[in-house]
C-alpha cells in the first residue's frame, strides 16, 4: 500500500458543514476532484500530497489512508481477512499499535470486539511472521490503526495523524470547552475574512479564533510545529521530503498586514491568548489584549470585521443571555457601522434579542451543539436608505 504503490487512497475527516472548505484546502495541497463525503472528503494521492495535507490543512480533524475493504459474515471472517494483510509490509515489529474502532451494526452487541478482533489478527500475523507480536500501546501508540465497521462492511486504515490534527501544539493551557482549532479555521473561512482587516473577538476565551486567524494570515503550515505524527513511523516514510516541505511552507510565510483585538472578562483567557501567540512566535504588538467587558470595546478607525463566539447560556441564567445578545446587537449597529460581522451561536433564543437580521446562516455543530454561523452586514444609516441587495451574487463564499 504505502511501500509498493506510488498512489493509494486518502480519507480525510472534518467538522459537518466544513466538507467544502476542506475540499478547497486539499485542492491548494495538490488532490485532483477530491469527493465530498459525510464530514469529510476522499481522494487518490501520494505521499507527498499525503504529507502537503497532513501540514497544510487547517480543517483536517484525521487524515487516513485506507489498508483494505472488504466484506464479513462474522467476526471469525473479520479476524481472518485482517490477518490475511501483510501488515509486516506497513510497520515495523518495535513500533507500538492501537486499534480505534467505530462500529455501525446491530448485530455487534459489544461495540469493542471487532476492534478486539483486529487486534489479535494484527498481532498474530506478526507473531506467524516474527515468532513475536508487537506491543499494544493505548496512547500516543507509534500506529494508529482505525477500523470502520458499517454492517458487514469494513474499512481498515493508518491514521496518518493519530492524535487529531487539530491539536496544533501550540496550546499551551486551555480553558474550560475551548473552541476546537479546525472548527475555528472553518468558521474563519464561512465567515468570509479576507485576512486583510482588522480583526476583532470580544469574547476570545482562550484565543481560538484569533490564533487561528494569525495562522491563516501569515500562511503558516499549522501543523509545521507539531510533533506527534504516526506516519513517521509508517514503512517508507520519507523524512527527507518531509522536512522539505515544512522549509517550503516556511519560506512561504508573510507578514501579519492587519491588527487583531481579542478581550475577555476572565484574566486568565487573556493571558492564554497571550501565551498561543508567543509559542507560535506571532508578533505581540499586532495583538491588543484586554482583560475587560465586551460592552468596553471601543474600535479603531477604519476597516473591520467582528468575529466572535459568544456565550451559549450554559453558564448564564435565562434572565442574563438575552441582556447580552441584545448588547452584542447594540455594539454591531454603533461600532461596526459600514463593516461586515459573523457571531458563531449555539443559542438560537439569544440570536433572536440581537435585533439584525442576518445575510446568510451557516448550520455547524459546536462538539454536540447544534450551532449556527450568522453572517452580517452592518449598513450606516437606516435600514431605508441602504441599497437593495443583487439577490444574484453573494458577498460570502457559496456554500452547500
């Protein structure tokens, strides 16, 4: 698969609603017509388009690269046909493996037997071929193998990644549910940021949107720092090419042009902003940090654009949450006047008091909670006097 074929196929997973987003970022790494698939998409490659992929993408959550398909009538025929693979040819007998499972059959009353199963299968076959079997590591194993059972069908493939791509490496300390870095990297995206314009986050938590802003900004590689990747230990890893194309994409970096505003009323979100911004070397004077209300924000002159994620009510009384959409619709009419906002929610009752009405919404999920992406347009003036909208063309990306 990887040793003996210069092409194999690649499956990359992402948030739902980011399919497309992540089809255009595949597209810049090289892939040729990836196909759009449930929360993610899939494509022939090499190793090189595997790697452009693993360092480049900024909505990868995990970038696979399928063993073997087939079909089972039991759990006998799934261990046989994963023993049946030649997993000697992908892997070394010292490196660590883990099997990750994910089950979709009625039939499998214990959903972790099959990953079971294939565990055994793998470790036997190296035990047939090395009168020794390799040793099963939990976390951070050097192979990570991912089993996909949907009915009798089975998916078996290398996580390239292991641990999500999302966890950059940069975050030095989190607070409580802090907005994953890839959904942050998509929203960036959907909300149509031209990373040109100052940038505003009145509600930054630990600097997720504003971090991942800089990222896109400066055109890092946002996975070039990491370390953890189990396609280092794949056969045939190429280390030569590999840090060849992290030079490249640091050659290929540029200057921040724009300013970003990140407040919090919690001290210690602003001083984590702080310390992802100084672990990924971004210059501090671009950055104004303040340990304050949201209410407090006074903007500069000039272009900007607000993206935020506010509170959902989780943790403020029914009473509170629709004070403060209400206030974030205030701060939007007579702060952002003439500029273009998006506000990521997961609380449609708190949405309704911000009292404009948005260009577009984007459904997402927010880990389990249904969210939206509000796009808007702040128009100076009043509603009357602001020119009628091209119903024919879009300010923001078309999304399905």
């Amino acid at each position: 698969m990887l040793q003996n074929s210069d092409e194999f196929e690649i499956v990359i997973k992402t948030h739902a609603g980011l399919e497309e987003v992540l089809a255009d970022e595949v597209t810049v790494c090289g892939a040729i017509e990836p196909k759009i698939i449930t929360r993610g998409v899939k494509f022939n490659g090499n190793r090189e388009l595997l790697y452009r992929c693993c360092l480049k993408s900024q909505t990868a959550m995990n970038i696979l690269v399928t063993v073997a398909e087939f079909e089972i009538n039991s759990m006998d025929d799934l261990y046989q046909k994963t023993l049946d693979i030649a997993w000697e040819k992908l892997f070394s007998l010292d490196k660590t493996f883990a099997i990750k499972g994910v089950v979709y059959a009625d039939y499998v009353k214990n959903t972790n037997f099959p990953a079971l199963r294939v565990k055994d299968a793998i470790a036997d076959r190296f035990l047939k071929q090395f009168k020794e079997r390799p040793n099963v590591q939990k976390d951070n194993p050097d192979i990570l193998v991912q089993l996909l059972l949907r009915d009798k069908q089975v998916t078996l493939s290398l996580d390239a990644g292991g641990n999500p791509l999302n966890q950059r490496g940069y975050r030095m300390s989190g607070l409580e549910a802090p907005l994953n870095e890839s959904l942050a990297a998509g929203i960036l995206k959907l909300a149509g940021w031209d990373m040109k314009t100052d940038l505003y986050d009145p509600f930054c938590g630990s600097g997720t949107l504003i971090t991942e802003a800089a990222i896109m900004a400066t055109n890092k590689a946002p996975n070039a720092t990491r370390k953890y990747f189990c396609l280092k230990n794949f056969k045939g890893y190429n280390a030569k090419l590999w840090y060849e194309l992290i030079d490249e994409y640091r050659e290929n970096e540029i200057p921040l042009e724009c300013n970003f505003y990140a407040g919090d009323h919690y001290r210690g979100a602003v001083e984590t902003t702080r310390k992802h911004w100084i672990k990924l070397g971004m210059p501090l004077n671009k950055l104004e940090l303040k340990n304050n209300d949201f209410k407090s924000l006074e903007p500069a002159p000039g272009k900007k654009f607000l993206l935020t994620n506010p509170p959902y009510g989780k943790r403020l009384t029914a009473k509170n949450l629709p004070w403060v959409y209400r206030e974030i619709g205030n701060m939007l009419k007579h702060k952002f006047s003439g500029n273009k906002a998006a506000v990521f929610s997961g609380s449609e009752e708190g949405m309704k008091n911000v009292g404009l009405k948005p260009l577009k919404k984007i459904k997402l999920f927010n880990g389990p909670i249904e969210s939206k992406l509000h796009l808007f347009e702040i128009y100076e003036g009043s509603r009357k006097s602001r020119p009628k909208p091209n119903k024919h063309k879009s300010i923001y990306r078309k999304t399905k």
